[in-house]
C-alpha cells in the first residue's frame, strides 16, 4: 500500500510542499524512501495528490479524485464516557467515516478531560484516516457542556437526532435515515449512565429528535459505532440527498 502523508495546507507551496523534520524523518528513516520515491500527500480537508520525494520537499504530480468519503456529513455529539473509552470511538468512528466529534459534558459524565486528551484524540483521528485512505481528518472540538452545544448547534440547519433508551414510541434511527434528509446529520449519545429526562427535553427544544437504536442497550463506546455503521451503510447504497 503506498504510504499516506497528512501535511498542515500551509506547508503546501503551489506543487510543492517543504516536508518538516519529523515528517523527513519517518519517509527517510523509518519508511526507507529515497529521492524519487513515489507517495500519497492529503492535507486533511479533502485534497489528495501522488507525490514525489525531493532532498528536504515533495512535489505534487497529479490530483487524486477518488473520493472515499461518505456524501453525508456526520456529526456525533459523545457525551464523554469513562477511561479511554472516547479514543476507541474517535478511532472506529473516523475509519467508518464520520466528520466532525463534538465531546460533550454531560449531567452523568464522569470524566474531566486534561487539553492534552484532545491532542491524544486528534492524533488518533489522523493515524485512523491514514490507515481507512479518508481524505478529510476529521474535526474533533474541544469538549463542551451538553446546553452549550445544544444553543450551538440550534441555528445550524441539519437533521439532529438524540438516542434515548427504553421509549417504544420513538422510531429506529434507521426509519429516518431512509428519508429524504440534509446532506449533513447530527446524532448525539449520552454516557454510561444515560441523559437525563431535562437533558432530552432541551434537546427536543433545541430541534432534536429522539431516536431508539434497537431494543438492546449499547454502551457508551459502542452507541457512535453502531451510528456511524448505519450511516454509512444506508450513505453508501442509497442516495441519502
Ligand atoms: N442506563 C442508561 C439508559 O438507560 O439510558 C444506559 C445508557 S447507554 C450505556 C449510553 C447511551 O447510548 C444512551 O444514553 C443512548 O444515547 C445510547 N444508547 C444505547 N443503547 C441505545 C438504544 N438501544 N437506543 C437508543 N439509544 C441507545
């Protein structure tokens, strides 16, 4: 498989691209490459070229335009769950194609994560995009309180949906994905210990609907993959638009 190099777009100059120490490093020493060797460049929003190895630079050849993204963008609103549970989701969910992760606060979260948390999970999502040939790194915020993300996310105009559990009444997430919707999607999942009843009625203020994920109760980690699977199952043999 040729190898993929996630550059900042400002080391990028028209066709070329001034490679930085570590990233000279990797190709040279640990890769093995050498003058001339032929590689995959991506700069995290989309652009996607083969490149070729230059003493300290790489040149850009040509465009790449295989697009291995989903055609819808998908949002998970995690509230946070315990341990390391949220760096297996960012890893899973980045492979199944998922744009943007906004960690939430929850009233039953049961973490505080330290800044250098959010540095961990960035890095997982571009090791993950890397290795699932994504073009895009996906986005990941800085954690917010859950209201705040609501207030947020109220005026953006997209499908929301939050999973509840044990309520009959409400529909599969997998019924509204057959529907006619917005080219991008918000779905959020609560913690270990689940939303509070205000935390769902505020979201439904905020334009969300509730949505059930099957008559099991998921854990935390394994709700946003079972999200992120159907979505990209349904995105990818129907026309989601
Ligand atoms: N005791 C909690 C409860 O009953 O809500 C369990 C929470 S579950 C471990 C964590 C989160 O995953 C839930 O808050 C919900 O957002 C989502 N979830 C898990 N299973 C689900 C299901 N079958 N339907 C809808 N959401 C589900």
């Amino acid at each position: 498989m040729t190898y993929r190099l996630v550059i900042e777009p400002t080391q990028k100059q028209q066709e070329w691209v001034n490679l930085t120490e570590q990233q000279l490093h990797y190709l040279r020493r640990v890769l093995r490459l050498k003058n001339g060797a032929h590689f995959i460049v991506m700069d995290g929003q989309g652009n996607v070229w083969n490149a070729i190895l230059h003493e300290n630079s790489a040149q850009l050849l040509d465009i790449i335009t295989t697009s291995t993204e989903l055609s819808i963008k998908l949002t998970l609103m995690v509230a946070l769950p315990k341990g390391n549970g949220f760096e297996d989701i960012v890893r899973s969910c980045t492979e199944l194609g998922v744009n943007t992760f906004i960690p939430v606060i929850s009233e039953r979260t049961l973490l505080n994560p330290s800044p250098q948390k959010v540095e961990r999970w960035r890095k997982i999502a571009i090791e993950a995009a890397e290795q699932s040939e994504r073009e895009i790194i996906p986005q990941i915020f800085e954690p917010i309180n859950f209201p705040t993300a609501l207030t947020k996310i109220k005026e953006i105009e997209t499908n929301k949906y939050i999973c509840v559990t044990r309520r009959e009444e409400v529909n599969h997430l997998f019924i509204h994905l057959q529907k006619p919707l917005l080219n991008s999607l918000v779905v959020a999942t609560g913690p270990e210990g689940g939303w509070t009843n205000l935390e769902v009625q505020t979201a439904i203020k905020a334009g969300f609907e509730p949505v059930s994920l099957g008559r099991r109760i998921l854990r935390a980690v394994t709700a946003p993959v079972y999200i992120a699977s159907l979505v990209s199952a349904v995105g990818e043999t129907h026309s989601m638009s």
